[in-house]
C-alpha cells in the first residue's frame, strides 16, 4: 500500500525579484514501511515539500494523498488534528519541553489526548530501542543532541503516527551521532513499521534509507 502520494504539485513564490517556481512538477509515492530520503542542493525545495506535505502550506496545483486522505482540502484545525493522530515532525532543533524529563517528553502528546492509556511496557520497548532507558529521567539540557534527536523519534513512535517527516533532522550532529540517528529512524520503519521520509543534503545519511528521491530543477529525480 502507499502511504503517501504527490501528483504533480506545483508551488511558487512571489518575488521580489520575480516569482520563484520552487516545485514545478513533484510526483512520486512512499510504500507504508519504507525509508526514503529526500536529497537535493540548498535551495531545492525539501522543505517546501516536507511543509506542503505536514498541511502547513497549500499548493498551486497538484494533489497531495497521505493514508488516503486528502491534507490539502483540510481546514488548519482539522490538519493539526490528523497531524497529532497521524503524521510526526522532526526539524533541525528537537522540539522538547525543557522542564519535562525525557520520559515526560515521549509521552506528553498521549497525555494531551485524552482518554488515551499509557501503555508502560511499550514504553520501556521504545526507550529500549532507541537507547533512552539509562537517560529516562533526565532534563533536555543534560543530553547531547543526538540523544534529544532520538528522544523526538521515541515520541512519534510512542504516539503511534504511521508517518514521519523529518527534515535535516541530522543537520546539527555530528558524524557519528547522524549516523546513530538515522539508524534509528531505519529502526523505525524495520521494527515499528512506520513510513519515514527524511530530507537531507547528506549523501552519506542519504545511502542508509531505502530508496533516494532528488529534488532537482522543480522536479523529483528517482536515483
Ligand atoms: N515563505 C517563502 N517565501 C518566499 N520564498 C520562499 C519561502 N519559503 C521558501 N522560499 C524559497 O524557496 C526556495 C526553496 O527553499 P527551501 O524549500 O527552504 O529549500 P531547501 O530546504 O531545499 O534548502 C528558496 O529559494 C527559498 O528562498
Ligand atoms: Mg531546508
């Protein structure tokens, strides 16, 4: 099955100096359970795609299907509820509550939702494979940035959405901790089954995933 599907999505820019044609035809589909990185210069459009994709803007032209629904004919409220439900973000900085220690961090969206069970013993799973159980009760401030990375990851697997977008979640780790990231993200879609697609301007992070799509000239090239 797919779990995401782009048919020729269109979006520009108004300038000065003139209007900007980012994506001038993207097409291309993710199976549930795959590992896809998103590639492409600076400037190419990876994260105006990750954002068309999350409902956080809206296409010229062009059709956007993630699980079979329809994000672009969505009112923002109703986007931010299927996002909650369905799709988890990672960007650069990890966005984690500072006075909150890590476990509190990976359940907080559950606890918001109300009427949801916390599920402990899938928890501890989760912490356990993503190499969180010893740093379960720290603050944010006491991790390295890998860490806080992999603590985003434990969240959006405990809250159970079946897609994650994450973009240049590695951009400011080191070698060794991008790479302890993104195989934490292939571990992702391997135990956890979810669909992840993973912009980054990284070739070496890049090579990891299962399947390579460059963003190049407004258009996706299958490599
Ligand atoms: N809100 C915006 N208004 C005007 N131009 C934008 C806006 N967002 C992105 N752009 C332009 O779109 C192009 C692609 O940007 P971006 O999607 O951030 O690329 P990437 O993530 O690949 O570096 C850039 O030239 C950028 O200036
Ligand atoms: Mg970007």
């Amino acid at each position: 099955m797919e779990a995401v599907k782009v048919a020729d999505l269109q979006k520009a820019f108004p300038g000065p100096p003139g209007t900007e044609e980012v994506l001038k035809s993207v097409s291309f589909s993710l199976e549930e359970g795959s590992f896809t990185a998103l590639t492409g210069i600076s400037g190419s459009g990876k994260t105006t795609l990750i954002h068309l994709l999350a409902g956080f803007l809206k296409a010229d032209a062009g059709s956007i299907s993630l699980l079979g629904r329809d994000i672009q004919a969505m009112n923002a409220k109703e986007a931010s509820i299927f996002r909650r439900r369905h799709v988890s973000m990672i960007f650069q900085e990890p966005a984690l509550l500072p006075s909150l220690t890590v476990e509190e961090n990976i359940v907080l969206p559950i606890v918001m939702d109300t009427g949801r069970l916390l599920d402990t013993d899938r928890l501890e799973q989760i912490m356990d494979s993503l190499l969180l159980t010893e740093k379960r009760r720290r603050y944010p401030a006491e991790l390295s940035g890998g860490e806080k990375q992999r603590c985003i990851c434990a969240r959006a697997l405990f809250s159970d959405t079946e897609l994650i977008l994450a973009d240049e979640p590695a951009a400011r780790l080191d070698t060794r901790q991008a790479l302890e990231l993104t195989g934490a993200l292939k571990e992702c879609t391997r135990t956890w089954h979810r669909t992840v697609l993973m912009a980054t301007h990284n070739l070496d992070l890049a090579q990891i995933c299962d399947r390579q799509l460059e963003l190049k000239d407004g258009s996706i090239c299958f490599l």
